[in-house]
C-alpha cells in the first residue's frame, strides 16, 4: 500500500514584542529676564576756565583785552572788546574780514590722549565766515591792535563751524586731544569783506570726560640670582691649621744704672814766689 505523506503541524507563532516605553525628554528652562537695569552717566570732571564769562573787568577802556583789563584773558591779534552778555551782564565781542580779525586765549590746560567736552553760549553773524575754538601752545599776548592773525605750529582745532548762529544759543561738542597743550583760543575768520563776520562767547565751561594715559614705560625686571649647582664630588676636608710658634718678645732692657761721677783732683795752686832782685846775666839772642 502506498503510505499516506505526514501532515505537516502548523508553526507556533512567537508572542508579540512588548514595546518600550519612550524615554521623556527634559523640558528646556527658559531663561531668565534680566532685570533692567539704569546706565551710569560717565564722570566729567570740571576743568577751570579763568572769568569764564568775562565778568571781571578792571577798565573801561576800548581795548581792554590788550591792556590786561579782562583777568585770565589776553588778545591774540586785533582789539577784542566785551559786549552784552546773554545771561550775565559781559561777553567777548569779536570780528574777521580779508583774513585777519580780532582772537583771545586764556590758559586751559589739555592732556594728551584725553576727551573734553565743551559747552559756552555763541552767537554769529555774516554765514559766510566761519568760528573756531582751537586748543594751543605758544601764543603771547599781543599789546598792539594789529589783526593779524598768529602762526602758530602746536594747535588743534577741537571745533570749527560755519556762522550759523544768528540768534543766541548754547552749544556743546568734544574733543579729544592729540598732544599736550596750554591755551583756549577763539577766533571768528572770514576771507572776504564787508560785510565782516562777527562773534559773541560767553560763560564757557570745560570738563574732562576721560582719557587714554600715556603708557607707562615698564621697568625692566630684576633678574634673580642663579642658584649655584650642587657640588658634584664631596667638598675637600680642610686640614687643621698648623700653630704656629709663639714668637718669644725680646726682653725689656733694665735702665742703665748711671755710674757715679769720678772726681777731679784739684790742681794745687803754685805757691807765689817771694819777689826777688834780678841779677843782669848773659842773654842769647834766638834767630827769627
């Protein structure tokens, strides 16, 4: 007979996969607000200016900056004078035309490096001209009422400005300095003629906002002593110094006894003759 083929036994299936959890992720912190917070305004230390709005004034004269009527304050060129002031009762008056024109200076002091802020009352007139407000060094004092202006080699011009201030107005700007200097000079300058440029300053004030120092030259640094290197072999043992001998000191002499002195005999006198009578005799003659 023919075998029956075996019936095959249907697959046990395998049990399904237990799924993992998932992991939870962190939760991101936001950050913090930062708390406002007020910027501190920069120090600026006041810088003196000498009669700053020209109220001392010892004269009545025409020209009292050539004469040294305005303290802390002398003409450059030309013969400035004070005017009405816009808040006191005084303010410096000057003029320019064809190049030349009316200046003054005070001493100010300006440190390389540092920045300055200024701030003064101005007025202008003629917008064609122009103003200037220079940090410099070297200007004298000019007596005569010439308009020439002086040439200078160390200035710096810390403000420049077309003359548009027709009416009274304060203004302010910085500057920092490119060398040290001495000297506040002011001066309106106009290349054409009439009409001439004109000025007006008054109650000027200077601050130091800050500054970079000039950098200090370090000092070279000490060098330190080598330490000696250890010995390679042992150090010899001295040897015991060898005594010398004592070397004996000569005897004190004894003081020589000083012999008695030996007396001298006594020469007996002859004993005087008695006087006797002479016999004449024979006398030989001696040959000389």
């Amino acid at each position: 007979p023919t075998p029956s083929p075996p019936t095959p036994s249907p697959p046990t299936p395998a049990p399904p996969a237990t799924p993992e959890p998932p992991t939870p992720e962190p939760p991101t912190p936001e950050p913090p607000t930062p708390e406002p917070t007020t910027a501190t305004p920069a120090t600026c230390t006041p810088i003196a200016v000498p009669n700053p709005s020209f109220e001392a004034y010892t004269g009545t004269s025409g020209n009292p900056f050539n004469l040294g009527q305005i303290p802390g304050w002398s003409s450059a060129s030309g013969s400035p004078s004070i005017f009405g002031g816009f808040h006191l009762a005084r303010s410096a008056w000057l003029w320019s035309y064809n190049s030349r024109g009316e200046s003054i200076f005070a001493a100010v002091p300006f440190a390389v490096g540092a920045t300055y802020e200024v701030t003064m009352w101005m007025q202008t007139s003629n917008p064609n001209g122009q103003v200037f407000v220079k940090a410099a060094n070297g200007l004298q004092p000019k007596y005569s009422t010439s308009s020439w202006f002086p040439s200078i080699a160390s200035q710096q011009t810390m403000f420049s400005s077309g003359m548009q201030y027709q009416q009274a107005q304060e203004i302010t700007f910085s500057f920092t300095a490119n060398d040290n200097y001495a000297q506040l000079w002011l001066h309106p300058y106009w290349t054409g003629g009439a009409p001439q440029a004109e000025m007006r300053v008054d109650n000027i004030r200077i601050c130091m906002v800050g500054g970079t120092p000039e950098p200090e030259t370090p000092e070279p640094p000490t060098p330190e002593p080598p330490t000696p290197a250890p010995p390679t072999s042992a150090p010899p043992t001295p040897s015991p110094p060898t005594p010398s001998p004592p070397t004996p000191s000569p005897p004190t002499p004894a003081p020589p006894t000083p012999a008695p002195p030996t007396p001298v005999p006594l020469t007996p006198e002859p004993p005087t003759p008695e006087p006797t009578t002479a016999t004449p005799g024979t006398c030989t003659p001696i040959a000389v």
